[in-house]
C-alpha cells in the first residue's frame, strides 16, 4: 500500500492560489492509459533557469528494466527538445553497464552534458577523504567519452560536508579532477513523488498515479516560487536559478507539464554553463552540515532550511 508521503511534499497544493486546469501528459505504456497533471495558476517573479538531471542512466536500475530506462531517457529528451532545453545529467558510476548503456547514449546524444554523481552515490558525510576521491576518479574514468567540455560534479543528496575541513577535502578533490561544483537553488521532493507514482501504477492505480502526478507538478511550482522568493527577499535581487530533478518515471510522464508551465510563466531555459557563472554561486558558502541544501540556504547559513 501507499506510504504517507512527508508534509513538505503536500505543503505546495495548500500554498498555491489561482484556479487549475488539466493538461493531458500521454503515457506510452502497454496500458495505453492517458494521465491527467493539473497545471495551476502560481504566479513567480520568472527568472532564468537552467535544468540538471541526476542519477543517471536512470533510477533505480534494479527494478526498471533496460527498455523501460531507454524509454524514460527518450520521453524526457523530447519534452527537452520541445522547448530547446540543454540539460545536464549527472551519472552514477557504477549504473553505467551493458544493460543502461543504451539510456546514457540517447541522453548525451541529444546532445545534453554528462557529469559525474560519485560511483555508488554515497551520502559523502560518511566517507573519507580517500573514499572521496576514488568514488569521484572511478567514475571519472568510465564517464571520459562523453565529458569532452566542462566537467562538472553533484554531491549525492546535495550533501557537501559535515564541517569546513570535510568540505575544504572536497573541493581539493574535485579540484584535482577538474571538476566544478553544481549545486542547485531549486530544491525539491521530486524523488519521493517518483516512489509514490511507481506504486500505485504497480498496483494498478490509476486514479492514485493521477493524483500523485498532479501533486508532483504542484509541488515543484510552490518549491519554484518558494526559492525564487527567498532569493529576492533574502539576497536582494534575482538569481539564475538550477533546478534538480531526476530521470524516472513520473518525469518521462510530466517533465512536459512542469516546462510548458515555466514557459507560460515567462521562465527563460539557459545551460547550466550560463546560471554558474551568476554571482550567487561565488559566494560563501557558510552552511556546514549534514543537510543537502540548495545554494540560497547555503549562502544564508541554512537558516530557511
């Protein structure tokens, strides 16, 4: 059965305003079954944004079947390619093999950036410094025919370090690599929406998945709004923003809805190459800590978190 999901994850269909209308979001299963996301009228200050996936090839290996990876990597490349999106993915070492191989070729070549998200994507506040870096070299290794530009990194769980030695190691051992950092200002529970979908579509549920899928959409506006917010309250201007999904299921089936909504909102698609170079991503980062944040409670000490 469903699990409860947390509050923060229901907490965006209470916080948004406005009357919302259904946008179709076409399943390409056996079932032939025609999902249902609601698009909702929350208004944001639009900004520019740039769009990284992690966990690739895909999620959950284990229980995704080669086909069904593949299929997922292509559904999101075509809501991408709708709406000229470069993205960057960040892979999984030890995901990559004959089986996946298929899904990460399809992603790099629609022409998106791949990086590197650790070999077995450990929560880096339980290894050391060594373990850093042969998690980090191992899968630079396998990763070197599609990294032929910037080469950048995501810390498992957006976890960076515990204290300001442990986050100091880090940044010597992405440095020793060549790779940059990409931390996110859209943070979000995407992942668990994911689980919840996947359930009630194993249980036959479609009714149940519809929900889901509509709570996810509204989900990410509110955490949009939410970030885009903080960061003229608290920052005092607008941000180039990163936003952290994850390629899997409920994204094959509603990236489109997510996008067409950004559009709408006036919302600019820029490469990750573009929103690094904002000044928030220069600025100190002050949060030391086992929390995975996003870059604007990081600068302000994880005190919004």
């Amino acid at each position: 059965m469903l699990k409860n999901r947390p509050f923060r994850t229901f907490l965006g269909i209470f916080l948004l305003a406005g009357i919302g209308f259904l946008v179709a979001s076409r399943n390409d299963d056996d079932t032939g079954q025609t999902y249902m996301a609601l698009a909702t009228t929350v208004l944001t200050n639009p900004s520019r944004i740039a769009i990284t996936i992690d966990d690739l090839p895909y999620v959950m290996p284990s229980k995704t079947s080669p086909d069904e990876g593949l299929r997922y990597t292509n559904q999101i490349n075509a809501a991408l390619q709708k709406h000229g999106i470069i993205a960057t993915g960040f892979a999984v070492g030890q995901q990559i093999n004959p089986q996946s191989l298929p899904a990460l070729r399809a992603f790099a070549g629609a022409g998106h950036t791949i990086g590197n998200h650790s070999w077995s994507h450990p929560d880096y506040g339980t290894l050391t410094r060594d373990e850093f870096h042969g998690e980090t070299g191992r899968t630079d290794e396998i990763l070197q025919q599609w990294i032929d530009g910037p080469r950048y990194y995501r810390f498992p769980f957006l976890r960076e370090g515990e204290t300001e030695a442990t986050k100091a190691a880090a940044t010597q051992v992405l440095a020793e690599f060549g790779y940059q950092n990409v931390p996110v200002t859209i943070d979000n529970d995407e992942w668990q929406f994911n689980a919840d979908y996947l359930e009630a579509l194993e249980e036959g549920n479609a009714a149940v998945a519809a929900t889901i899928a509509r709570d996810y959409v509204a989900h990410m506006q509110e955490r949009t709004a939410f970030f885009q917010t903080l960061a003229i309250d608290e920052l005092g201007g607008d941000v180039d923003h990163i936003l952290l999904i994850h390629l899997n299921r409920i994204n094959a089936d509603h990236l489109g809805t997510l996008l067409e909504w950004y559009d709408a909102q006036g919302w600019t698609f820029i490469l990750v190459e573009e929103a690094i170079t904002h000044p928030l991503f220069s600025r100190p980062d002050i949060y030391a800590g086992s929390r995975g944040l996003s870059q604007i409670e990081r600068v302000l000490g994880g005190k919004h978190e």
